[in-house]
C-alpha cells in the first residue's frame, strides 16, 4: 500500500494520568509500532487529555499537577503532546465529547471531515479547497507532500488559536503553553493534502484493556457513547496484565457488533511495562519504594516530591 493510501492516525488517550507513568508512553509507543507494521496506518501524532477535576475520583490530584507531570513525560518526545482542553473545562467531559471535539477541531480547521472506520475522509462542501497556499512548504521542492513528522511539527506557533478556548482561571505556573501542549497538530498543515482525496485521516481512541473491560460493566457507559466511540471512531487497545481481549468483547453486544473496529496490539503483554499502573506508582510513592524508578520519569519522580503529591494514603 503506498503511503497516500494508508489512514493517517492520530492517537487519543484520556484518563486521569495520576500520575503519568512510563506505562502511558509505552502504551502510545507500542500502538505505533503495531499500526505501522499492519501497512495500513501512518500514526501522525498522540494526543494526552488527562480528565477534569470534578471526575471525582478518590485520591485524584488537581488538574494543573497532572498538567504537569505530563508534559514533564513527553517533553522529549516528537509526536505526544498533551491536551488541557479537558482540563480547562467547566465541568468533567465525557470521552466520545473529547473524541468529537477533536473531531470537531480537525473539520473545523482543515475543512475536513474525518473518515470513520471504513470511509475516507472528504472535504466539507462549501470549504475552500485548493486555493490556499501550503502552511508547510518545500522551498527546494515545492511539488514534495509534507511528511507524517512535518505535519506533526512546528507546534508553538499559532497554538492558541487552534487547541482551544480556555475558560478564565488561574494560570498554571509550571506548564509551558506555547511548547507541546494543546491539540498539538496543526490541523491546517494537512489540509491540502487532504483535499486531495487520496488522504484517510482518523483519530483512535487508545486504550488500555482495562478501559475495554469497563465498556461490558453494566450502565457505566452509555450505549449511545459507545456507539459513537467504537462505531464511529474506532479503538486500538494495548493490553495489560495477560487480558484476553477476544473474551472481553464477547461480553458486550456493542463491541462484538463493532469488532472489526478494535485494534487490539498483539504482543504487548510481553512487555515489562505492561503491568505499570499510576495505582501501583501512588503506592510505591506512599511506601518509599525505590521500585519507583521503574514506573515513573525522572522528571516526574522530582516533580512529585517538589509538589508533596500521593506522599500519604489519600492521595
């Protein structure tokens, strides 16, 4: 399959992130690995959108900590950012809203409106298509398409007026919001190349098994939510501590309906950071566990101890 033809992804994990663990990173770096290998996908970008405050979780720490623990965690990475759009709401947001307001921002954006799982991506009518110049160009070149790692470039520079709108509250004193923050990609750099036709553009919602697990828990979910999640986005799940993903699903009419749009990455409960989890970080934390290492950054290690988070049993 030549690479006009392949589905360019993004990757969409939401979660509390409390806090980050190197089994996040893992989780978005094995899902890459597992796209690209298939020949069908080129994953653009991966997007962070740790959840709002009022979630309520036990034990859950304020949404500008969590902010910043992880962009501490992807700061040297090239293609995660992290999203406060969640966070910067009024109240708790629900994933398909995160998923549709991506959705929303890309259409918006680029003038395009994103393939589901099986349709490709056409342009709005009424849009401009043509017309505008490339935001990226190839001066040396000018007739070379942008590729995945350019398109995913050049973050910074018209940040907030593409991310999002932030309600008015206290600034965050640590986060760098013209760095890696926000939607992240510009969506407008692939708009010309979309209206081309002979590009597929998606976001996935990038899960744990866990995540997947909860989707056959009886009125956690509403059907309608997972109807546009699985049906209409589609999910790529990353398996934790010896799931058997294929019974998971069996377990819920919507997601057997919808099998064909989970991707589950085969292999990855090989890997040591498999079993990593912010619960068993928060305990080692709690217990002075030097084990810590293993499950957290450094950067992140230092930024909980500067901050006294998760020090004692409430959090």
């Amino acid at each position: 399959m030549t690479e006009s033809k392949k589905t360019h992804v993004i990757l969409l994990s939401c979660g509390s992130f409390n806090p980050i663990t190197k089994g996040h990173i893992h989780m978005f770096e094995k899902a890459r690995d597992y796209l690209h290998k298939t020949g069908r996908f080129i994953v653009i970008g991966g997007i962070i959108s740790p959840v709002h405050d009022s979630y309520g979780k036990p034990g859950l720490v304020v949404g500008r900590h969590r902010l910043n623990m992880c962009q501490l965690a992807v700061q040297s990475s090239d293609w995660i950012r992290v999203d406060p759009w969640e966070c910067y709401q009024e109240t708790w947001q629900t994933t398909c809203s995160v998923l549709e307001h991506h959705r929303d921002l890309m259409k918006r954006v680029t003038g395009c409106i994103l393939s589901n799982v099986n349709t490709p991506s056409t342009p709005v009518i009424g849009q401009p298509q043509n017309h505008a110049p490339p935001i990226y160009q190839d001066h040396n070149n000018m007739n070379h398409a942008p590729t995945a790692i350019k398109l995913w470039g050049k973050v910074s520079e018209n940040f907030g007026k593409i991310c999002c709108i932030r309600p008015h509250m206290e600034r965050f004193t640590f986060v760098d919001e013209n760095a890696n923050l926000g939607t992240a990609i510009r969506y407008e750099e692939i708009v010309n190349i979309a209206f081309t036709g002979c590009l597929f553009l998606r976001i996935l919602l990038l899960c744990g098994s866990d995540l997947l697990e909860s989707f056959c828990i009886p009125g956690l979910w509403k059907d309608s939510d997972m109807e546009v999640i699985v049906g209409d986005f589609g999910i790529v799940v990353v398996p934790r501590d010896g799931a058997d993903t294929e019974k998971i699903m069996n377990h819920s009419s919507i997601l057997r309906k919808y099998k064909d749009n989970i991707i589950v990455v085969k292999n990855a409960n090989d890997h040591p950071m498999s079993v990593v989890s912010s619960t068993k970080s928060r305990l080692a934390l709690q217990h002075g566990d030097g084990h810590v290492i293993d499950y957290l950054c450094q950067p992140v290690i230092d930024y909980i101890l500067h901050s006294q988070l998760y020090i004692n049993a409430s959090g």
